[in-house]
C-alpha cells in the first residue's frame, strides 16, 4: 500500500471514525417487510465502547472472547466492541454443533464466551454471558492503542488435514482492506450497501459492514430467514447502490423471468465461490449493471478481483488489487510463464495477511518462506487477468465456505452400517457444486443424514448419498477420490 498503517492503531477506532463526522447518518439498517431497524453512527458508536467497558468488568485485556452468536447486530457490536477493549474476539458460525465447537474452543481456550440462546456452546469452563445489551449499556471506554501488528482476531478456516486451523489476524489487516475499496467494490461514503449475508459470517462482516462504515456509508442487512427472491424489492425499495453475494444467491434471484428494475443500482459484488460467467451475463441482461467477482481465502480476505474501473474478462477472477504483491509460482519457486499453471501466492509483506495459524503454543510467527501460497492453481493472462484452475487441495466449497472432506467423513465414524465413506464435491447444474458423500456398508440415506444433523452443521452436510459395494483404491488402498465424480453422474437422473 501506499500508505502504511498508522501507528498506535485500534482496528475499532479506525473502523468507527469517519462515522464520528456524521453522528446522525444512518450506519447499519436491517430491513425487511416490517419498518427497517435503523443504527446512527453515534448509536453504534455508544454500543460497540459500552460493549467494551462491560468487558473489561469480567476479564483483563488481551482475553480471548468466544462469539456463539445469531444473526443480529450483537454479532459487529461484540466483535468491535472486544477489540476496542483490547481483547481478542473469536466469530464463529452460530450452525456449529456442540462437537464441532468444541474442537475448536480447544484449539483457542476462551477467556469469556458471549452467546446467545439457543446455539451450542463448547464443552469449556469459560463463563457465558448472555445478556449483550446489558453488557452494551455502559459508559464509553477508551480505545485499546498500540501497534498496528499486534493480534487483534482469530477466525477459523478448514485445513486439508480436515481440522479447522485458526488464523490469527493482526490489527493492520483492517487497514489492508482499503485496497478493496477501489480495487474491487469502487466504495464511497454516499454509498448504501446491501449484503445478502448473515451478520456472523466473516464475507458481510468484511464486505458488508466494516468496510462501509470506515468510509461513512451506510450498510444494509436482510433480516433473518429474509427469501432471495424478495431481494430486488429490498434493494429498489432502499436504494442500495451496492449489492454482495455468493453467486448461488445472484442465481437464485434470477430465477425470476424478466428484468429486475433497480434504479440505484452501480454493481452487483460476488465472491466466495467461483462466479460462472453465463451468470454474470444474465445479470447484466436482467440489471443492467455488472457484478465484479474477487478471489480471496480466511488467511488474507480478498487479494483478486474486477473492479468497475477495470472490470474482469469474462472467465477470469479479475486483476491483482493496486499494492497487492501476487505470484504465480512453479514447485521450485519460480515464476511461471503467461498461460501456464502455476501456485498462486501473495508475498509475506502484505499488510492484509494473517500473522499465522494459532496453536496451543501461540501464532506462527513469523511466516518462514517470501511468498504465501493460496492453494489456488492459477494462470496469468498476458494482460496480468488471472484465472482459476483448480485447488491444489480436496478442499470443497460448500454454500461459500471451504470443507475438507476429511472433516465431513471423520464425523461420521460410528455411524450404524457403515464401512466406508468419502466426501467429494459435485456439480449438478453449471457452476453450482454441492457436498456429496459415496458410502458403503448397510447405512441407508435416511440413517446417515440423520447421524450427520447432530454431527455437522447444515452447510456441511451432505445432500446426495451414493451406495457403492466399494469405494474406488488404489492397490496401495489410497482413496481415489477423483473416480467419485462420474460414478455419481452416471446415477444421477
């Protein structure tokens, strides 16, 4: 970047500034067919350092407080009002189970855990609070300073040994993310953007409210349970200028015959899972506008993108973002050629990126090698556009999160009849894949599906089941995954 960050930073202070010029300007609106619910800026500002000072009465700074929470504004509240308290907050998806979370909590003992009713806690001995605006109604604290690359949040990815790894962020990663601004969204303060995820996921976390609101602009959030199909009147009917989504809801949406009539709309914005080209041209046929995709994973948000001042060519991910160092490397570390496939990497310098994953023993500081590789195989075109290949992982994506298989299959050891199982990613229409598991023994479908709702979250859950009297192996007995794929098409109707 061309800017460092400044120092002594607060990832919170920096976030909630440029609404302190505009007090009254509308921050955060959560709509839906009932009258919006509406936060000014001085609103959350009160609630995020009155969720900090009720904090510090029940730990020191430097605590790690675990997020059990739904899809409400307590969710950006509790994480900002952590950091600004000098804490470490820990999101996590409110669908994990007891099992899942627990695991996980293992892997980043909690100091405190906020929760709310009703979503599974860890099996630790961290105090729970739940009574979020009790903890909000306090006096303002003081902003937590100190150096911008000091850790401020940890978030989990799944890893392809199939446990989850926790990434640890700095302070300065919010920073880094001003290179989204026009290198993939084109931001401004006067915009209204309206993401179509939930508040406790990491994507409308990012893309949809800190990102806006440290430029001033104002977020707009569907309320729960809110049907894609009833978006386009939710973003005619409030005027959003900017739209984010994971392509399956752009799909959904267009499902609808005709055009879809927003005026205000500049763009749509895509990520989380690759955007088929035949999509994004229904969309410019259906809106008028465009959507820009971006390629990023949980260690460095997003680093690739289109942008409205330079958009992708169709099929390709977009163009490295201004101040981003990217590159394609061969297995020996060398650059490989225009139009060959290489490892996409992003170099150690990038402000955006993790100080490392989390172990019982603290970050893996500091990251060992130059360049960072992605587990994305790429290739570059000759004008800098990269394009997707392929992962170089069995990482699958599910719903915009990456599973590993082997977490999936791990959850169903024990299950009665079962002898074997694989997960594997399927494609059933272009462009829209779904987890699916190959299994064999004398489990039928209905048993295993009821085995993985204690076990998995929904998105992790398989939605197709193939019995095979043996899973393909090698001679070696190594799993031959890639034979899944066709076995399944040839028994799909």
């Amino acid at each position: 970047m061309s800017t460092p960050c400044p120092a002594p930073f607060n990832l919170a202070r920096y976030v909630l500034e440029a609404g302190g010029a505009v007090p009254d300007k509308i921050a955060l609106a959560v709509i839906g067919p009932a009258k919006a619910q509406r936060w000014s800026y001085a609103r959350l500002t009160a609630a995020v350092r009155g969720m900090a000072t009720g904090l510090l009465s029940h730990a020191d700074a430097g605590a790690r407080v675990l997020l059990r929470l739904g899809n409400t504004p307590d969710f950006p509240v509790a994480f900002l009002g952590a950091i600004a308290a000098g804490m470490v907050p820990v999101p996590t998806a409110a669908a994990l189970t007891g099992p899942e979370i627990s695991k996980m909590a293992a892997r980043v003992p909690p100091t405190l855990i906020l929760a709310h009713d009703g979503i599974a806690l860890p099996d630790s001995g961290a105090p729970v609070l739940r009574d979020l605006a009790g903890l909000m109604d306090n006096s303002p604290a003081d902003y937590a300073m100190g150096d911008p690359g000091r850790l401020a949040y940890i978030v989990f990815t799944s890893g392809s040994s199939g446990v989850p790894r926790a990434v640890a962020h700095a302070h300065r990663a919010v920073w880094a993310r001003r290179m989204m601004w026009d290198g993939w969204y084109g931001l401004t303060p006067e915009d209204r953007l309206l993401h179509a995820g939930a508040f406790n996921w990491t994507f409308t976390l990012g893309t949809g409210l800190l990102d806006p609101w440290a430029i001033g602009a104002t977020a707009l959030i569907p309320e729960e349970g809110t049907p894609a199909e009833r978006l386009p009147l939710l973003l005619k009917r409030h005027d959003a200028s900017l739209f984010a989504a994971v392509p399956g809801v752009y799909r959904r949406i267009l499902k609808q015959d005709g055009p879809l009539d927003l005026p205000k709309l500049r763009h749509g914005l895509a990520a989380g899972e690759p955007l088929p080209a035949e999509l994004r041209q229904r969309w410019r046929t259906a809106t008028g506008t465009d959507i820009h995709e971006a390629l990023g994973m949980s260690e460095c948000s997003t680093y690739i993108s289109g942008s409205p001042t330079r958009p992708a060519p169709d099929g390709s991910a977009g163009y490295p973002q201004p101040g981003r160092r990217i590159a394609v490397l061969a297995a020996d570390g060398a650059e490989m050629p225009v139009g060959q496939t290489g490892a996409l990497a992003i170099h150690r310098s990038d402000p955006g990126l993790m100080l490392g994953y989390l172990d019982d023993k603290g970050p893996d500081l500091p990251l060992s090698a130059e360049w960072f590789l992605t587990g994305d195989m790429v290739t570059r075109d000759p004008d800098g556009a990269i394009r997707f290949a392929a992962r170089s992982d069995d990482l699958m994506n599910a719903g915009g999160f990456r599973v590993s298989p082997r977490e999936i299959e791990e959850a169903f050891e024990g299950a009665p009849g079962l002898e074997d199982c694989a997960a594997f990613s399927l494609e059933v229409r272009p462009g829209t894949f779904v987890v699916a598991l190959a299994h064999a023994g004398t489990s039928d479908e209905a048993g295993l599906a009821a085995f993985a709702e204690g076990r998995l979250a929904r998105y992790k859950q398989p939605r197709l089941y193939f019995h095979l009297d043996a899973l393909p192996r090698s001679r070696n007995g190594k799993l031959d995954r890639k034979r899944l794929v066709p076995i399944a098409k040839e028994r799909m109707p």
